[in-house]
C-alpha cells in the first residue's frame, strides 16, 4: 500500500520537477524529523544513551534553543554518523515538547544531494529521493518507510542555483556587490580568498599519468553573507562560492567517487549560490513576503516547483545590497544632456569627485571647444547636486578618499 501511495506521489509531480542542472532552484540539503514511534529502531543503542532537550513549541524547527535541557542525569545520545565516499550520513534523537506540554520524540536525519551520488547536480527531488531513503534503511541501525519519511518536517532548508561563470567575471561581480553594501549590513559580507577558505583539502597533480594529491591551502573563491548560526529573516545565511574548486578539493574523494570526468569547460566555471531556510518562523516571513515557502512536510517541499525555489534564494542577497534609488537626471535636458547626467550620476555613486568626472575634457584638442564642454559638465554636475544633497556629500567624500589616496601614491 506504501509503495503504490509513493508511486502516485513520484508521478503526480513529474511536470513540476524538470531536472535541470542551472540557473534553476535545487534542494540540496536539510533536516528532516520523524516521530521516533514511526521508525523501526534496529540498533538499540541509538536510543539507550541520550539526553532529551525541550525547548518552546516555537523553537521546534531549530530557532536557537537546540542545547536547553531538563535535568543534568541524563547522557547526550551519540548520533549514527557515517562517511561513505565523501557521503556523510548522520541521524540521531532528539525530543521537544508540544503546546500541551507533552513530549515527543524525534528522529533527525540531516540529508544532502551528495546522498544521490551520480545524481548529485540534480538536486533532491521527488524523482530521486527513495535512494536516500534506501541508503538510510540499509546501514540496518533503523527502518523507515518512504510513506513517514515524506510526512517528517523539514527544517535548515539549504537551496542552491549552480552557474557557469569564468574566474575573471567572477571577481567583477563580487567587486560590484562590494560597491553597493547596506551600510547596515556591511559587517557581515565575508570574501573568501584563494588562499584562507579551506582549512585542509587536496589538489590533484598528474605524475606518470597516475593523479596524486597534495594538501592544498589555496581551494576556494567566494563571499559569505552573515554566518548560518547568526541567521535572521532579514540577515538570512547565504553564500557564493565555486563548485569547482570545492570538488576538486574539499569534496574530492565524492568527486573522483561519483562525478569524475567532468568537462573542464564546467568544472572550471562551475559556481553555486545557497540560501538557507532556517526554521518556522523564516518560512513564515517569507510567505508574508509573497514567496511560496509553506512547506511544512518533506512531501510539500518536494512539491514546489523548481522556479519558487529559485525565487525564495532570490531574496537572500538582496537584503544585504543597498536598493537602487530612482535617478534624480533632470528629464527636461535633451537627450545627448540626459545620457551625460545619467552617466555622471552613476561614476559619482563609483567615486569620482568632480575633477575626475571632468577628466575627459582634456581629450578635446580645440581649446573653445573644451572650454564650453567643460563648462556644460559643470553645469550638469551643479544640476544633478542641487536635485539629490546626497550626491554633494558623495562627491565630497570621494574627494576626500582619492586625495587619501594620491598622498600615498594611489591615482585611480
């Protein structure tokens, strides 16, 4: 009866779970918790030897209050933890308390595409996800069926959208999000260099046609914004980094395991971007924010479409970028005058200060003429400080930055 119900529910969803690899919203990883009374415990000693922790009925989906306890006599459960191939399996007891101050008891899985071996890149999936299940069922410490394990909830929700994007575009486009920070938030964007990303990876040389590996400081490129244990509604965990480097050296044992050959043409420029549901709460937000995210359940998680998924990660990043003003160009000018304002507003919003934004009036040879260009500028520039005060105060400011800079022999 099971296996038909989950048949129904693997083919009831086929339209919506395209499988594509980018620019498309995947489920990489999360948690997922089953009443303890509706899996099979195998192995006693997962459940002899553990400490039951009870925080709020609000806090169920990890909101912060994971290590309150009830009493001192009891011992923390070691959790069945698992690495197979790069692959780590982890699942253990943990107990809250429901609104009628009743306990229950729960048991995590903690899941990852990585699960999917061969298939990682797609994503989990109503399609794929009984081969975690199986996986799970085989260590023999425990026996789930497909049918409870879909109905557990899902919390620490880990979205991923994987793109192709060579090195040098890469850094541009970190470069441009560092140009636009909110201020606010500033503190907690975190590049993250060749060279002090990975604590203790590998690299793979090729000696005698045979790969050696070699321990490797130097494996990874991106930013992190806030730390996923920090993580708010409006400061949620998100990060960029590169998928390719992260393959070849922290994950390179699941790569040359299930992955390996892959095109240099992607490996190369192979980059991924993850947002984090945290909890309740967060799902909450952002169904207010219009985003489709009131998965409560496994089975409704693996019901949304790939494109909703997509768009609740949209929202991450933008919390930390300062939003785009609407230009203050004066719209009365003539066109040619238009186009000149709009770009004088913008290289003051980079850091020009006005002799710099009036530096391409040296390249007109004829004196009159430059004399009236640079004076038309000057007038727009005015212009432009007169419509939006903060432009003055920017421009001042970079003024006062590039005379910084030119007394340590930095001209930009």
């Amino acid at each position: 009866m099971v296996q038909t119900s989950i048949y129904i529910f693997d083919t009831q969803f086929v339209n919506l779970n395209n499988i594509a690899m980018f620019n498309t919203g995947l489920v990489d990883s999360l948690k997922i918790r089953v009443k303890l009374e509706k899996v099979k415990i195998l192995d006693k000693r997962l459940i002899t030897d553990f400490i039951a922790y009870y925080p709020d009925i609000s806090a169920l989906d990890d909101d912060g209050n994971e290590n309150q306890q009830l009493g001192d006599n009891y011992r923390k459960a070691e959790p069945f933890t698992k690495i197979i191939n790069g692959i780590t399996y982890r699942f253990y007891i943990k107990a809250f308390i429901d609104s009628k101050k009743t306990a229950h008891e729960y048991v995590v899985f903690q899941i990852s595409a990585k699960m999917l071996k061969s298939k990682y890149f797609e994503g989990i999936t109503a399609f794929n996800y009984r081969t975690i299940v199986d996986d799970i069922n085989s260590f023999g410490v425990l026996h789930i069926s497909r049918g409870d394990f879909l109905e557990g909830l899902v919390s620490d929700i880990d979205i991923c959208i994987n793109q192709l994007i060579d090195l040098k575009s890469l850094k541009t486009a970190f470069s441009l999000i560092m140009q636009h920070p909110n201020a606010g938030k500033k503190p907690l964007l975190h590049y993250i260099n060749q060279t002090s990303h990975v604590r203790q990876d590998f690299e793979i040389e090729i000696q005698e046609n045979e790969p050696v590996f070699k321990s490797t400081k130097g494996s990874n490129l991106g930013m992190d914004f806030n730390k996923r244990e920090k993580a708010t509604n409006t400061a949620p965990y998100c990060k960029i980094y590169h998928k390719g480097f992260e393959l070849l050296s922290k994950s390179i044992v699941f790569y040359k395991a299930f992955l390996e050959p892959m095109k240099s043409s992607v490996i190369d420029n192979l980059v991924r971007y993850e947002f984090t549901i945290k909890a309740h709460k967060h799902k909450e937000y952002l169904c207010k924010q219009g985003f489709k995210a009131d998965f409560k359940t496994f089975a409704d998680l693996l019901k949304a479409h790939p494109r909703d998924l997509a768009l609740i990660a949209k929202s991450g990043i933008k919390h930390y970028i300062e939003p785009k003003t609407k230009s203050k160009v004066n719209a009365e000018l003539n066109p040619m005058d238009i186009a000149m304002q709009f770009y004088i507003e913008n290289l003051i919003k980079l850091g020009f200060d006005q002799e710099q934004l009036l530096g391409f009036t040296y390249l007109i040879d004829d004196a009159s003429s430059r004399s009236r260009t640079k004076s038309k500028a000057k007038r727009l520039i005015d212009d432009l400080k007169n419509r939006d005060k903060n432009l003055t105060i920017k421009i001042q400011n970079n003024e006062r930055s590039n005379k910084f800079l030119e007394n340590i022999g930095v001209n930009l």
